[in-house]
C-alpha cells in the first residue's frame, strides 16, 4: 500500500513538474518579456524612484533616460499594449514587490477605461496577466471578469491556450523575449520609441494643432462605476505603500481638442481622489509639439516622445523632491547609455530627389526618385511611367533597393552579419501603387550609392532587366 502511495505521489509530482515545464514553453512570445525581465534584472541592483504604467499611450510617450537626466532619478516603463484600467491594479501590485518608488505615473486615456470585449484586446491584456503568479486569486478574478468560462483555462495556462502551436515550439530554452528591429524601435528600460512619423497626407490634417476640432460628447458618461473603483483601488494600494501618484493623460491627435468632456472627468475624479492630474494635451505649445512628432495620430514617435519626457522632467522637479541618484552605479551606466542613444532623440531631416527616366525592364520606366531622411527612417518614392504592363510586372516581380554608405561601420547588424556593404529593402510590388512608397530604415548617415532593380518573386535568380544606380547621394 505504501509502494502505491509512494509511486502515486512521484506519477503526481512529475506530472505537475511537467505542466510546468510546457506552460514556460508554450507561453506566448512578446515584448512585455523583455519589459519584465529588463525590469526584474534592474531592482535586483537598485531601487527604482519613479515607475510609469498604462497602455501604448505610456510606453510610447515617457523615456526614463531623459527623465533620468532631468531629474537624478532611476526610473523605469511598465507600459503595456492595451492595458486596461482593470488590470493595472494587479499590475502594481505584482511589480511593488520588487521595489519602493518615491513616484507611481499612471497614464490614463479614454481607450483604457472601457470592458474589454474584442478577442484582440483580450489578447492583449494577457500580457499583463502572465507575469501575475497563478496562485493569485486577484488573478483568477480579473480573468473571470474578463474572459468567458470557455476561455478561463486558455487565460490561465499557456500549455492550453496555445496548444496548437506544438510544432512552433522549440524545447530548448525558456526565454520568450521578442526579437527587435534597432533600426525601427529604440527600446530601453521599457520605453519604446519609434523612428515613423505620420504620413505626409496625415501630417498636413493635423499641420495647425490650434485648428482641431470635433463635436464634444457632451452627455457622455466616460468612467462608470467600476472604472472608478479600478483607478481608485490603484491609487490606494500605491498610497498604502507611502508612495505619490500622478495621473497622466499623454498627447493624443486624436483626442486634442476633441474629449474636453473626458478630459474634465478625469480631473474631477482626480480631484476626489486626492490625486494630482496632468493633461499633456494641454501643453503642445509648451512642449513643442508638432505633428511631426507622432508616429500615428494617437501616439508619439521617438522626437515625440523625448521632448515630452523633457517636458514632464522638468515639472516633476518642480513638483517633487528625489533623492539625488547621480552617484549610484546605476544611474551612471543610464547616463552612458544616454549618451551613446542622444543623437536618435534628435531629427535628423533631410531630402534628395532626381530625375531618371530610366528602365528597369520593358513597361517599368522609373521617372524619377527621391528619398527623404528622418534619422533612421528613409522614405523612399518611385514614380513610375504608366504603362499597361505594369499590373503583369507587379505580379511577376520584387523590387530590391539597395543603399551603400560611405562608411561600413553604419551598416544595419543584419547587413554586417551577412556580410553586406549595404543596407536594402525588398518590396513585394503586387502590394504598391504608383508613385512606389516605402520605407529603409537604417543607421546609415552619409549614402555613397543607391541601386535599384528586379527580380523574381518566387526565387531569387538574379537581376531581372537594368540595374539604376545613382551615385553622389549628397543630402
């Protein structure tokens, strides 16, 4: 009878080490790993002074180095995409138990404080979730609010949420941190910028800030009950800890001028809370923001977002008092970082156009190009003669365009590997229009020559038709 217990209490505990096992294999690849992670590896060295939470909204806007810098601080973003008010409670209290913060900044727009109700959306707030411990009844309790009885188990665990991606899964190692693009994302201490700006249609409707106007909601309840009881439960276990709250509404094109009602709300439910609020939408003037600034209407890019952290770390300094960190270890590795980083949060505009008229293959005559540099953004576009062929070619064909800088050492780290001495972009065609946009983006600060030219679509076998090279790209 003893052998039988005994060999059933083994059977058990390898089953269970086991689940285990397959739901840290099959748990979900995202960006938020590396946020976490980055974040556990950073209050195992120091204390952090100033924590930031909410959606997008947050990790797009508030760059911990330069606030940083601004203020003597050791701060940190734990941003996540579509976060809901809901959820960011136990958020908070998951990460305060690795760190005491002086300051906790919420960020909170009208998108945050709905029921989460598209599948998309759900999936999103699992991010979030898979940090919390399972144990967590607070935890089972979001997800019950949430998700639907069918998807409870898919919520909790990995191993049956993404069940059927057996065969993508490799059981060789247990990060899930995603793989980024350096040259289209600046990522540090959860921050993320983005190098895009608005497209140029985009940009000249948002071109006079002063001018945006839409029907006020006026009427609208925006926080009922229970986001309030969210925010407040928020607010509360952060003052619990003897820790300040700020709530922030970020800048947002398409709220500005737009959810006065919102934005008033907020502030009255601030009020009663005891909890100062900031609207940066109240401040372009002052921070100096232009469309320019936004990679999208409802977000900054990286120029965005470094004057806006500049803005903020000069009212913090105003508002409150840190403790000087500029002599810890890990305030002078940040600042070093920054240093090295300083020239991305700077545009770096310039233009290049110039007439061809010359022909990649029969029916493709390319009549003339330009480029126009953002830092690390190269917006490329072709105008193209019209030609009845043009809809067979597309079909047919990729187009490849190369650029060779004047110095190998600002190749992209793909290109290096590779062995390149150019950085390049393949567009599929059948996707474009005429004119041809598309974007590069690259480190490459002074281009020697560009080339452009055809290939086949289903496997590479060469240069199809002419090869354009222009030389002496001087911008």
């Amino acid at each position: 009878m003893k052998k039988k217990i005994k060999s059933i209490i083994v059977f058990t505990l390898f089953l269970t080490l086991g689940f285990i096992f397959l739901n840290r294999i099959f748990a979900s690849q995202n960006i938020f790993v590396n946020v976490y992670e980055d974040y556990k590896s950073l209050t195992k060295k120091t204390n952090v002074d100033i924590l930031f939470y909410g959606s997008s909204h947050a990790y797009t806007t508030f760059n911990p180095m330069i606030i940083d810098d601004k203020c003597k601080t050791i701060s940190y973003n734990l941003g996540s995409a579509a976060l809901y008010i809901s959820l960011t409670d136990l958020v908070l209290k998951e990460t305060l138990k690795r760190t005491k913060p002086k300051l906790i900044i919420l960020e909170v727009y009208e998108g945050t404080v709905r029921e989460v109700i598209s599948e998309r959306n759900k999936g999103f707030q699992l991010r979030a979730l898979d940090i919390i411990p399972n144990y967590s009844i607070e935890k089972i309790n979001s997800i019950k609010n949430i998700f639907s009885k069918n998807e409870y188990l898919g919520a909790l665990f990995p191993l049956i949420r993404n069940h059927e991606k057996w065969n993508e899964s490799s059981f060789i190692g247990f990060s899930k941190r995603q793989t980024l693009n350096k040259n289209t994302l600046f990522f540090h201490s959860g921050y993320r910028g983005h190098f895009k700006k608005l497209d140029l249609t985009e940009r000249e409707s948002f071109k006079d800030l002063t001018k945006i106007n839409a029907p006020l909601k006026n009427g609208k309840i925006y926080f009922d009950e229970e986001s309030k009881k969210h925010i407040k439960a928020f607010i509360n276990t952060a003052k619990k800890e003897g820790i300040e709250v700020l709530i922030v509404t970020s800048p947002d094109l398409t709220s500005y001028k737009k959810h006065q009602p919102f934005f008033k709300e907020l502030k009255e439910l601030c009020k009663s809370f005891s909890t100062p609020y900031l609207n940066l939408n109240d401040y372009y003037k002052e921070i100096g923001l232009t469309a320019d600034d936004f990679m999208d209407p409802g977000h900054l890019n990286i120029y965005g977002g470094t004057k806006t952290s500049q803005f903020l770390g000069e009212y913090l300094n105003e508002k409150y008092q840190f403790s000087d960190r500029s002599n810890d270890e890990s305030y002078k590795l940040e600042m070093q970082k920054l240093q090295k980083s300083k020239d991305l949060f700077v545009k770096s505009d310039g233009f290049y156009g110039i007439e061809l008229n010359k022909k990649l293959i029969d029916g493709l005559v390319i009549k003339n190009l330009s480029i126009s540099k953002n830092n690390r953004d190269h917006t490329i576009t072709l105008n193209i003669e019209n030609d009845k062929r043009l809809d067979e070619i597309f079909e047919k064909y990729k187009l490849s365009f190369k650029i060779f800088p004047t110095n190998l050492d600002n190749l992209n780290d793909d290109s290096k590997s590779k062995k390149w001495k150019f950085d390049k972009v393949d567009i599929i065609l059948e996707n474009q229009t005429n004119p041809m946009v598309f974007h590069i983006f690259t480190k490459i600060k002074k281009i020697d020559k560009a080339e452009v030219f055809l290939f086949n679509k289903e496997v590479y076998k060469g240069v199809v038709g002419e090869k354009i090279t222009i030389d002496d790209l001087d911008f």
